[in-house]
C-alpha cells in the first residue's frame, strides 16, 4: 500500500494521515496533527517534523522511543520508496 501511494503521489499531491508505521515512514514530509483546547474551544494544530522528530514519531508508532525502536524507524526511512 505504501509503495502505491507513493507511487501515485509522482503525478499528484496528496495527504495521508496514518497511525501505521509502515504507510507514514516512507513520505516525504512528516507532519504531526493533533488537537489543542483553549479555554472551551478546540483547535486543529499542524506541524512539519524536524528529521529527529520524524524518527521520534516513527519509532512511538512501533511501540515506544527504546533504542531498538529507533534504529528501527531510522531503518525504514533511509529505506523510502519515495519518487524524489
């Protein structure tokens, strides 16, 4: 599936908002979206990750921030199939 979108991603643009780690590792760009309540309102927030913060994201949604996990989600985005 991830090989898929990426390869439709060469021709259009598209935003994908996964919880798996197998789908988010091989984008381009990294964006944390989460919700933020301010008094009695809530607000969608978006974010484009720094490289560190991508491999901190990758390596939560493989099951925690362990030195393995790391290694792990630094593994997986050297190894992209993202047409550049």
């Amino acid at each position: 599936m991830a090989r898929s979108i990426a390869a439709l991603s060469a021709s259009h643009q598209l935003l994908c908002i996964s919880h798996l780690h197998q789908i988010a590792s091989q984008a381009s760009h990294h964006y944390h979206v989460f919700k933020e309540t301010k008094g009695d309102r809530t607000f969608t927030r978006v974010v484009r990750l720094t490289e560190k913060e991508k491999i901190d994201e990758i390596a939560r949604m493989l099951g925690g921030e362990t030195d393995i996990a790391r290694k792990h989600a630094e593994e997986l985005l050297k190894k992209r199939h993202v047409p550049r």
